[in-house]
C-alpha cells in the first residue's frame, strides 16, 4: 500500500484535497520519477482522484452520517475557511515568473531539434506555446470552482440543521474584511436559502508578521533548501531543462491554482493543468511537507494576533456563547475566515495535538497533521451543542472538523466524539 499524500494546494496554497490510501495497477509501490519524462497515466489519475476529493464532500456527501440524534442539537458554532482562489499578489509574481521562464527555455529546447524521446518531445511541444492569463486583477479573488464550494457548503448545513432555523435571525455572522472571505458568506447565504439573514459583521484583520518571519526562517526555508534543489536536479535529467529553486516552487504551485481555475462546474471537474504533470508524486509530497510546517507552526504560535479572528479571541466568544441559554439568541454562528486563524483556534481547542511534531529536515508519516486535512480551502469546523437521550439536562458538545467527528481525548469521560459542556470549557489549552 502507498499512503499518498496530499500533493496540492493545501499545502501551503492550498486547495482542497483529501490523502488516500491505495495501490497501483500492478499493486507495486511506484517509484520516484527520476528516470521516466512524464508521470503515468495512474500517476495523474491519483492527482485527479485527490482534487475531488473535497468537491465528493461538498456535492455528494450525505448528511445522516454525521447526525447523532437531529433533534437533539440545540445550537451551531460554524468556522470556515474561504473557498478556493487565485493566486496572491507575491505568488502570482513567483508563478507567473517561472511558468514564463520554464516555457522559453522549452522553447529552446524543441526548436533545437534535440530531444530524441517522442513522449518528451510531444509533452514539451504541448507546453512551448503555453501563455500565462492570471492577471493582477484576479489576485486573491474567488475562483468559479471557490464559489461553487461555498454555495454547496451552505446547501448542506442548511440540510443538517433546519430544524434550527426559524427565520434569518436565527443566524449570525461574523467575517474578515478580506474580500474573497466576504464573497465566501455570500455564496454560503445563498446556498443556506434563508431570508432575512444579516450580513456579517467585519472583523478588522491585524497582520501576524511575528509569527510568519519565525515560521519562515525556522522551518520552511531549511526544508524548502533540502527538497527544491533535488526536484531541479530531477527534473534536469527527465526534462533536460535547468531551473531554478524559485522556477521550480512556482511550477508545482501552478499545478493548483491552473487546476482549480479550470474546474468551473462539474462538466470540467476532471480538468488537469498540464503542469501537474512535470512532477511525481513523491514531490508532491515533498511540497505538501512545506505546508505542513506552515500551518503546523502557524497554528502553534502564540504571537498570532488579530483581534476577533484571533484564536483565543474566537474561543473566548465560543465559550461564551456555548453557556449562553437565552432562547432569543441565534442558533446557528458562523464565522468567515483565513486559514491561519482556523489552524491557531484548532490549537487552541485542543485539536490535532502531535505526539511528534513535524521537522524541517523531513517528511515524517508518523506526524499526523495533514495540512490537506486541517485547512483546505472551504475548510469547515462544526461545534454542535447538543443535549442526548437519557442524559437529563446534560448538555454536550461535538466537534467536527470537514465532517470528520474529532475524538477529543483530552476531555474526561469523553464517548463517541461527545464532550460534556463543562468539560469542554476548560480544554487543554484554556486552563491555563
């Protein structure tokens, strides 16, 4: 069996996608791609497997899996991230810079004349033509794929917890002053389908520039010195073209972003941006490391501070409002937001706690916070305040995390997922 590891976006960018475990045709561990030129055609079909991933849980999931007793949920806590986008400013500029690099040296490369190997040759004529369209106009703004993510988001919870809902007053939101997250709550009220529900109130977003230099410097440049280098030395020998470390970051990132922008709707949901295929899935996994270490350490940090959407500032809001008892409060809270403040409040909830945490000299399968499966984008958190049968007037809570139920092992006499209110409160973290 080989664990494939997210390749993708969550990372570091990152779209939404799930790891798997599974095994080749010929039930053999494929091998790392430094003596083939293009990936297999199973190699891409895994990479278009793991972007489904999300958009299967989005469209086709069933609700009933999650619920334990419908009506016995009393009241939603809802934390999401925004949904799938282009690039930012600086990575649109590291993307752009590469693809145009990579494209005029295989340029060079074809119309010399050459390259002997036919599979080469035509996957690098299908690519020297190639012209890059994100515009600075497009930075940060929702893709038609984010959009699509946000819609059914609010399809589902809407599915899940009706009963709940009586008008628009039932619902109260909260958002980032970023405009992709705004358009986030829009798709999602949309998709919720309830009228008379108010706009989110905006949170004003501080900067975490503590936080980012110590995670950059400490843990991702050692690795990003460690792992770009051996991809651009692999790839000189499959694709007889030099790159650099930079030209080599922004190409395995173009894999995502171009992907995401051409999935628009499910006619194009198995859409591939061709340079997913440069790379093997063993560098994928490589890549998927780095944004391990981001968000792991972002998440752990304690200088992450940004007023409300920071993660102390939420849960002091979230413990409050799970004593709330007032029948006139909303049953149902959602706050809109990044992904770096949702990695920081499942730290502070006690969440993904590692027995081993993740090294910047590399991959360890024994750690296990996957990034794909933290904070993707769309990425949701559902704290459900629930009374049980036979439990009198105990009153519960559960935690799910894109609707995998979480164990919360750290909350006493703690079963099936369900924390006694109380307990909860006082989580790890909170105690001090």
């Amino acid at each position: 069996m080989l664990f494939l590891s997210s390749f993708i976006v969550s990372s570091f960018l990152l779209v939404a996608s799930v790891p798997i475990k599974g095994q080749n045709p010929s039930g053999t561990t494929p091998k790392h791609s430094d003596t083939s030129t293009v990936p297999h055609d199973h190699d891409v079909a895994q990479l278009q497997s793991l972007w489904l991933s999300l958009l299967r849980i989005l469209l086709w999931m069933k609700p009933m899996r999650y619920r334990l007793a419908a009506q016995s949920t009393r009241s939603i806590l809802y934390g999401l991230r925004h949904g799938s986008r282009y690039p930012t400013k600086s990575q649109n500029k590291l993307i752009k810079n590469a693809v145009e690099n990579f494209v005029e040296k295989v340029k060079k490369l074809v119309d010399g004349g050459k390259i002997t190997d036919p599979e080469l040759l035509k996957f690098l004529t299908s690519l020297s033509g190639y012209k890059y369209t994100i515009t600075s106009e497009q930075e940060e703004q929702l893709t038609e794929l984010g959009k699509m993510e946000l819609l059914e988001s609010g399809k589902l919870q809407y599915l899940r917890y009706k009963h709940l809902i009586t008008d628009g007053k039932s619902v109260s939101m909260s958002s980032s002053n970023a405009q992709r997250v705004r358009k986030s709550a829009a798709e999602w009220i949309k998709g919720f389908g309830v009228s008379g529900i108010a706009p989110p109130t905006i949170i004003e977003q501080e900067h975490e520039k503590a936080a980012s230099t110590v995670v950059r410097n400490d843990y991702m440049k050692p690795w990003k010195k460690i792992y770009l280098p051996r991809i651009s030395e692999s790839l000189k020998k499959t694709l007889q073209v030099e790159l650099t470390n930079d030209d080599v970051l922004g190409l395995i990132m173009m894999c995502p972003f171009e992907t995401s922008i051409l999935r628009k709707d499910k006619t194009s949901s198995t859409a591939l941006s061709p340079f997913c295929k440069i790379f093997s899935m063993d560098q994928f996994k490589d890549f998927a490391w780095q944004g391990v270490l981001d968000k792991y350490y972002r998440g752990t940090s304690k200088t992450i501070s940004r007023n409300g959407l920071s993660p102390t500032g939420y849960t002091k809001d979230l413990y409050s409002r799970l004593i709330e008892s007032k029948e006139s409060s909303p049953k149902f809270y959602a706050l809109f937001s990044h992904d770096n403040e949702m990695a920081g409040i499942f730290h502070v909830l006690g969440l993904f706690l590692q027995d081993k945490v993740p090294s910047p000299k590399a991959p360890d399968d024994s750690v296990t916070y996957k990034t794909s499966e933290v904070v993707p984008f769309a990425a949701r958190l559902l704290i459900e305040r629930m009374t049980c049968k036979h439990s009198g007037s105990l009153e519960f809570v559960r935690v799910l995390v894109n609707n995998a139920v979480q164990p919360l092992k750290w909350c006493h006499g703690v079963k099936n997922g369900l924390c006694e209110v109380k307990e909860f409160i006082k989580g790890p973290l909170h105690k001090a």
